[in-house]
C-alpha cells in the first residue's frame, strides 16, 4: 500500500474505532451521549467496548505493518458492523468507515496473503535455499587461479579470499525503474534470492508505485526457464511473460548478479573467460541450452566498473515482444557489508538505437547483501540502509551528486556520468 493512502487509512480506522467509545460510555452510564438516541444497556456497552478495541487494534497493526493486518482489519470490521446493525438509525454511516476497511483487507489479502505473488517469492526462496549446495570449503588462493587476473583481483578485493564459497545470496534492494524516456520513473523497493549449483536460481519480487498505485512483480528463473507477472494493485495482472526470449533475458541477468553481487562465486560459475586486455575480459556463461556473453570493464584499484552485454533482449511495454538490445549496468560506488566489499550503486541502461538513445531505465542502491544464509524474510533493513548510505549516498534526489567522503566510488567511465545513480542488475 502507498505510504500516504496507508497512513490515510490508519488515521481513519482509529477514529473510526474512538468512535465506538460513545457506545460504550452510554452503555455502562459513564456520561450523557446526546447523538445516540437508542438505549444503550450494559451488554450494549460492553459490545461497543470490544468493538472500539478490535477496531484500534487493527489500526495499531496496519500501523505497524504486521503480515496479517488484512486479519484483524476484517475482523474488526465485522465486528464493527454488527454492532452499528444494534444501533443503525445513530451509527449507519460508520458503515462506510467499515466498507473502506474492508476494500483495505480486501487489498491486503491481495498483496500479502496466500495467493500473492509475495508470498510465492518466500516460499519459492525458502525452498531454493534448502535445496542450495552447503558450501563450508573457503576460498583459496588455487580457486582464485582459474580465473583470469582482472576477475581474480575483483574477487579477490571483494573479500572472497578465505572465506566460504557462495552458494546462494539474498539481497534487499531499492531505487526506481522506468520503461522509456517518454516514461515517468517508478520508485521500487527489492528483495532478491539468487541459488547457485546445477541449475540456478534467481527470484526477484519488487514492490513498485506506478501514477500512485501499487504495481507487484516477480521474476522467477529456474530450471532454464524464467517468468515474469505483474500485478496493478497486486489483483490485475498487466505483465505475464515466460518463453525463450524470457529465458534468455534472465540467463544474461543471472550472469549479471554472478559479476556484480557474487564475485566470490565466479570461482565455480560455468563461464568460459577470453581476456581483452589487463582491465578488460570477455565472459560466456552457460546455463543448459542458453549462453550469455558480456564484457566486463575494472579499474585500477580491481573494482567492476561496467557489465556490458549485446545478448540481452528488452522487453515491449506489456511484455509481449522482445528485441535483442546492447545493455550494460556501470557500477558507481562500493561500500562493506558484512565483511565483504560489494557494488551498492548502479544503474541498469539500454544503449537503444535513435531517437531514443542510450539511457538509464533502472537505479540500484543495495540496502543489505547476505551470503549462505538463510535470511529473515520480514527483516527491516533501515539499520543496514542507513549505513550503506553513509558510504554511498542515495541519489533518487540528487542524481549527479558524487559519493561521499566515506563511499569507494568506482572510477567514472567515460562517455559514463560520474555519480551514484542507482541501478538493477
């Protein structure tokens, strides 16, 4: 739910649940309530009593952003309207108070229930992460040897070296994405699992506001095979793709998370290596039937700063045709996280032929990267964002600004802009 309407609709039940305090008070005789004209007796009060509470408490819940608040809104709700029923000619219209907290539980139920396209992202997650490779063995020196000198010093720098081989990762993401540049920016918030081994997995959920309403996505990519669905209001599906474009397109983003958010799992990842030159290395990762190649670009100091990539294909706006499109995702700051040094700033752009142009469609900014582990799914991640930030300033509102004092901002490439903007890999 949209933070304002959210906050809307909290302000509302509350009010709405004091309200029923008048029943009580005349119910138990605690003072004169001159709008209620019906009597009100003790058992009357006590029903308005525990309605009043249901009601505050449902608001306390939304508030507090609990998974099940869509529960206690609908109970409270019921509640609420069969007492008002007791008393309809002095409480009708609270029943348009109750009729919204519905459509709120309603929405709700749609967004975070059983058979929402959340709760499919966790239960897939919990299931790749139990059937993902425990990994105990570190990262050495010999593992580091099979890969060229320019990802060995990436991995290498990042961390990877005596630490556990990646077997999996969970990432919490945020920034904003757009489908054009005729197309308004969408900010999003991210949460991604990404399994390695045989077959790969990558399930990313994003939670989207589009002209003011919730829009839900989820990729899935399994077995060789992707998805994509979304959702407007997490109800009406506007986007349901899957095919072998679909599965292309994932196969080059999976390389894309490999390089970017796991380097020390490049070290087992079935990717054939041609180095270009000591900055530059060419890279073809296969995935059963599907190969991607890109070429991936580091600086001095051994840091990633572009994956691009002539195999990805972009998608039309309601997902339906694809068209093969150089694509690329520079990286413009680093911080630590857990003892790792990770990209925490990018963008994702497509270098699309004129009028269009090349251009930014995606902003990253990493608000917490966990490795082998499973993590907790309703974690709040403010702490950890709040910290990344001060090593790498979020740029949603300043997008040229460069990195602060603290960050590790990758050297700019050229023809690239220099600043923090984020992107999706």
């Amino acid at each position: 739910m949209a933070s304002l309407v959210r906050w809307v609709v909290v302000a509302l039940v509350l009010v709405h649940g004091l309200i029923h305090l008048l029943g009580a008070a005349k119910g138990f005789g605690w003072a004169e309530v001159a709008v209620l004209e019906q009597p009100v007796g003790p058992v009357g009060g006590v029903a308005w009593l525990v309605a009043a509470v249901l009601v505050a408490a449902a608001a306390a819940v939304m508030a507090a952003g609990l998974r099940w608040w869509w529960v206690a809104a609908a109970t409270a709700a019921v509640v609420s309207q069969a007492v008002i029923l007791t008393s309809w000619s002095d409480a009708r219209w609270g029943t348009i108070a109750n009729i919204v907290v519905l459509l709120a539980a309603g929405y709700g139920f749609a967004s975070v229930g059983p058979a929402s396209l959340e709760v499919e992202w966790q239960q897939r997650a919990d299931s790749a992460f139990d059937e993902s490779t425990g990994a105990a063995a570190p990262v050495t020196e010999a593992d580091l040897a099979r890969l060229p000198e320019p990802v060995a010093a990436y991995a290498r720098s990042s961390g990877a070296l005596g630490k556990p081989h990646v077997s999996s990762f969970y990432a919490a993401i945020h920034g904003r994405i757009r489908g054009g540049t005729d197309q308004p920016w969408m900010p999003f918030t991210g949460k991604q699992f990404n399994s390695y081994g045989a077959s790969p997995q990558r399930l990313f959920f994003i939670d989207a506001s589009m002209r003011g309403l919730p829009v839900d996505v989820l990729h899935v990519f399994g077995d060789g095979a992707a998805t994509m669905r979304a959702r407007v209001a997490s109800v009406v599906t506007i986007v349901d793709s899957a095919g072998a474009e679909v599965d292309r397109a994932e196969t080059v983003t999976i390389f894309n998370d490999l390089v970017v958010l796991a380097p020390a799992a490049l070290v087992d990842a079935p990717i054939r290596w041609s180095p270009i030159d000591g900055r530059r290395v060419r890279g073809t990762f296969t995935n059963g039937s599907q190969s991607a190649s890109a070429e991936l670009v580091f600086d001095a100091d051994h840091k990633l700063l572009d994956f691009i990539s002539d195999d990805r294909l972009r998608a039309s706006a309601d997902g339906t045709s694809f068209t093969v499109q150089r694509w690329s995702t520079p990286i413009y700051a680093y911080a630590q996280l857990h003892g790792r040094r990770v990209a925490v700033t990018g963008e994702g752009r497509w270098h699309a032929p004129a009028p269009e142009g090349e251009f930014a469609y995606l902003e990253f900014n990493v608000d917490d990267l966990v490795y082998n582990a499973r993590p907790d799914w309703g974690q709040d991640h403010e702490k950890t964002r709040h910290r990344v930030r001060r090593a790498a300033m979020s740029t949603q509102t300043q997008p040229q600004q460069a990195p602060a004092a603290d960050a590790e901002p990758a050297t700019a490439l050229p023809g690239n802009p220099g600043g923090p903007i984020g992107g999706s890999p």
